[in-house]
C-alpha cells in the first residue's frame, strides 16, 4: 500500500496505480507517483464523485510538505520534488522521492581518521668530536702542540612511535556513520570484510558521508545497497543462477546494445607517494663547517720584462682548493646535492597494456594516469591497474514485454545484484548476465516492468575466440541466405515451405533451450549419485581385499 506520513507522523493513503520504482545497482532507489486530488468541502452534498479516490488523496495532498516520507510495501522514501498541476480538475499531483538513506548526505565529516598508533623503540647514534693536544717537534727541535679531533659513536635506545596507515574497513564505516541512524551489515559470507584494510597515508575523512562511502567501496572494491537505514555491504552483491530468460519464450523480448566508445587499453598507475623539499640545495646534517686551505701560491716572475710577456694572468691568483670534512673524519668532494623536483614523488610506477592490443590489433589507448597516495605492493599495483582498463565493450541487455509478469513464476528471483543466463532468439548460447536495474511498477499489474542486464567483463582471450565464433557463424548464415535466396527464386512453393520451417525451428529452439536446461540439471544429479556409489563399492572392495589377505 502505498501512503505518505509527515515528519509529525500523521499518515494518509495514496489511492492510485501510477507508481515507477526505479532501481540502479551503486545507487539509491527513487520513487514517482501521480495521482488526483479534489476537497469534498466544495460540494454541498456527497455525490459520486466526491465519494471518488481523488476525494480520499486529499488528506495526502494536505500533507506535502519537506521531510515527508512517501512508503511503498515498507520502503520508505524522502519526498523531493512534489509538482502539482492545479490547472485541471481534478487537481493533478506528482510526487518524486529518493530512498530514506538519503540522510548520509545531510552530514559533513571534517575531521580525518587515522590508523592506530604503534609505539615502538629505536637505536639512536650518537657522535661525538674528540679533541686532543698532539705533540710534535719542529725543525728547530722545538716542541709544540696541535690540535687533533676525531669522532667517536655510541647508541642509545629511545622510545618513538608511529602511525599505521593502514585501516581496517569496520573503523572506517563506523568513522563516517557515528551521530547518524545508519547501520552497516555484511552479506552472508562476505563477513570478513570487516577486517580488510587500505593505506590511507593522510588519512581518510574531510567529504560528505555518502560520497565518503562510494569512495570506500571504490578502495575496498565492494558493492552496497540500502534497505531503508540498513546498509547492506557485499564483495557482489545477488546470488548465482537466479533466473533464465529465453527470448519468446518466457519473455517477450530480449534487446541487445553493445557501446565500443568507452574501451581503453593502456593506463600507467603511481602509488606509494613520498615527499621531497623545495630547496634544490642539500643541507646534510652530517657535515661541518667548510674551510679553505691554500694549496700552492704560483711564484711570480722577478722582473717586471719576464712579468709583461705572460699573457695569462689568472696565473698569478692565489688557486685554493675547496675541501670538506664530514663527520665521520672522511674527506668528501662536494656538500652540493643534485636539484629534484619539489613537491611529490611516487616510488612505483606501473604501466598495463590490454592484450588485445597484440593478439587482435586493438589501438593503444591510453586512459588517464593515475596517482594513487596508497602505498601498494608491486602485486596490489598491478591488480588495481588490470581493473581500470576497460578494454571490453560495454554490452547491456533488456528484458520488456506486456507478458513479463504472467511469466513472473518462471523467471525466477529478480533483484539487484542477482546473475543468471538470458538466451537470444537468434543466439548460439545463453549469455551470462548480471541484474544492474529494475524499474517496476508495484500497483499495476498490467503494466510490465523492465529489467537492464549487465555483462561480465570477460577474460581477453576468451572474448577474442567468441568474437571469432560469431563471425564464423554470420558467415555461415550469410552463405545460407544465399543459397536460400537461390532456392526461393527457382519455386514460391519452397519460400512457403522455408517460412514455415523457419517458424517451427524458432519455436523449437526456444523450448529447446529450457528442456535442455532441465536435463543438464538432472543428468548433473545423477552423475553425482553414481560417482558416491561407486566410492561405495570401492571401499566394499578394499574391505574384501583386506579379509582375504587377512584369511591367508
């Protein structure tokens, strides 16, 4: 039933069957409804149509207001943009809702939130310059004193601690979720997701609560969807072998459409940043002060003639040579560093080329780089490389018909999520696809609803072959057709005959298919029963063997 109830929590009917129900797989469910409204205060006495249903939709038309809830067989819904057509007469009214779950967008999460802190204790070095009075005789036989350093090292513990980047999913989704009404479940066993992490190196926060979440099923690689205030999170959602359609048989019509726009075939990824400073010049903590020692002084030429026919007189400077004493006694070059770029620089790096790109000479297309502030292993890199190509095409299915729901009981389980095989009139075998939306219409049966299917994206290899089968095959049928057209020139009588056939052939393969899918499962039932008697009778046989040898 469906009815409105204001945030007081007064409630009223809504008689009517236009309501659409949309549903969209990573996304919240939406809610339309149109109906009539009239005040009966307007007649002076009850007549029939004051006795209507737009009569009984005016107490609902009275309770439009922000923040009222439209609920659809449990579901409620936020109203969002109410129209209302007061031009006819009756009065026409539209009512536009979105899922309840909408309230993870009202809060803002300004703070971030940071792994857990690991205390821990390291060895400190420390050096120390030593300084001693050296004695040594000078050539008059004198004896003098100079100062001679050197360094000496010692550690020391101290204790220190750090923050893992590293963050559990469960912490997160408790971090976006505190002071709201939203709880979290798993689905049945995808329970341990509550304890993967993702490196979060600055920390996880700083958006939106619902956009805070897309991000975390984006990281952790999940799907979610609501039910009311329960969210309800899963590796993928929906179950296995929910429902087979076969075009014409249990449906009235399957359409195809496949979009090539979208395929990329290259992407390089970096990940595990690292800062560096913006000074170009190395200032190494190791090192001490510098100081100039002259080398060698050039001796000039003792007369003034000898002095005038050189010509070079850098000659005659004082040459120095630059020398530097770190602080390990061991003299270096130089305390220059080469310049690096400030700013950020990222450790891995990983580029991925779609194979299809050699083995059916798809164009390199590069997809935009991206920078990832996880650090990652090599491993991890390469995976979330391999899952930002998109190097397959788009295909997308939709089951519409009147028919649909008077087939409802053969169709099978049909929810978001949901995966199962649909079957093409003119196809060579059924297609595996997942459930990716539903729009529905819960208070008309007369009305069918439309399901759009989603392939899954295939191995490469394997699609390359399938695409090489289905040519052959176009291939085959074109050379058909013209032996066919041959045929037909020659006798209308065999055109009859041909358009008949080929009408009891498609009705013969749509039954086909659903009879040989009901074998399949039988036969796959009975090879299992006798494989478990003949371990039976292998174990009857090694108990008789072992008597035997025992009666010996």
């Amino acid at each position: 039933m469906l009815y409105i109830k204001t945030p007081k929590g007064e409630e009223a009917p809504i008689v009517t069957n236009n309501v659409t129900i949309k549903e969209s797989l990573g996304s919240l469910s939406t809610i339309e409804a149109t109906f009539y409204a009239v005040d009966a205060n307007k007649y002076g006495k009850p007549t029939s149509y004051v006795r209507s249903q737009y009569v009984n939709n005016h107490p609902a038309f009275t309770m439009i207001s922000p923040f009222a809830e439209i609920v659809e067989k449990g579901q409620r819904f936020y109203l969002q943009q109410p129209q209302i057509d007061d031009s006819t007469d009756p009065v026409t009214v539209t009512l536009s809702g979105i899922q309840i779950a909408k309230q993870l967008h009202w809060k803002y999460i300004g703070e971030l939130c940071k792994g857990k802190v690991i205390k821990y204790t390291k060895t400190e070095i420390i050096k120390t310059r030593i300084t001693e009075q050296v004695p040594y005789k000078t050539k008059t036989g004198a004896i003098k004193y100079k100062s001679k350093s050197h360094i000496e090292k010692s550690t020391k513990q101290v204790p220190a601690k750090k923050i893992d980047d590293k963050i559990p999913l469960s912490k997160l989704l408790d971090f976006i979720s505190s002071g709201t009404k939203i709880e979290f479940k798993y689905q049945a066993g995808d329970e341990k997701l509550a304890n993967k992490t993702y490196s979060y190196p600055d920390g996880f926060g700083k958006g939106y609560a619902d956009q805070l979440l897309k991000k975390l099923s984006q990281d952790f690689d999940f799907e979610y969807k609501f039910d009311n205030l329960t969210c309800i999170i899963a590796k993928k959602l929906g179950n296995e072998d929910s429902f087979y359609f076969v075009d014409r048989v249990n449906c009235q019509k399957i359409n195809k459409e496949e979009n090539y726009s979208n395929i990329t075939t290259r992407i390089t990824v970096y990940s595990n940043p690292k800062k560096t400073r913006k000074a170009s010049v190395h200032k190494s903590k190791n090192s001490t002060k510098k100081f100039k020692s002259k080398s060698h002084k050039e001796k000039r030429p003792a007369y003034k003639k000898e002095r005038k026919q050189r010509n070079d007189r850098t000659s005659y400077k004082k040459q120095y040579q630059k020398k530097v004493i770190s602080i390990n006694g061991h003299p270096v070059t130089s305390t220059t560093k080469k310049k690096t770029t400030h700013g950020v620089q990222y450790e891995r790096k990983f580029t991925y080329t779609s194979p299809l790109v050699a083995n059916t000479g798809y164009p390199v297309i590069e997809a935009k780089t991206v920078y990832l502030k996880s650090n990652l292993s090599e491993a991890e890199l390469e995976a979330k490389a391999k899952s930002l190509v998109h190097d397959s095409p788009q295909v997308t299915f939709t089951v519409t018909g009147t028919n649909f729901k008077a087939f409802s009981k053969y169709c099978g389980t049909v929810e978001i999520g949901n995966q199962g095989l649909l079957m093409l009139l003119n196809g060579d075998k059924a297609q595996k696809a997942r459930i990716t939306a539903i729009e529905s219409h819960p208070e008309d049966d007369e009305t069918a609803n439309e399901i759009t299917f989603g392939t899954f994206r295939t191995d490469p290899i394997s699609y390359q072959l399938r695409q090489q089968r289905e040519y052959e095959a176009l291939a085959d049928s074109y050379r058909d057709l013209n032996d066919d057209v041959y045929d037909l020139a020659i006798n209308d009588d065999d055109f009859l005959d041909l358009v008949d056939d080929n009408d009891a052939m498609r009705n013969h393969v749509g039954n086909w298919h659903v009879i040989n899918y009901n074998r399949i499962v039988k036969n796959k039932k009975k090879i299992a029963a006798n494989e478990a008697e003949i371990e039976t009778l292998k174990g009857e046989i090694a108990a008789l063997q072992a008597s035997l040898t025992t009666k010996k």
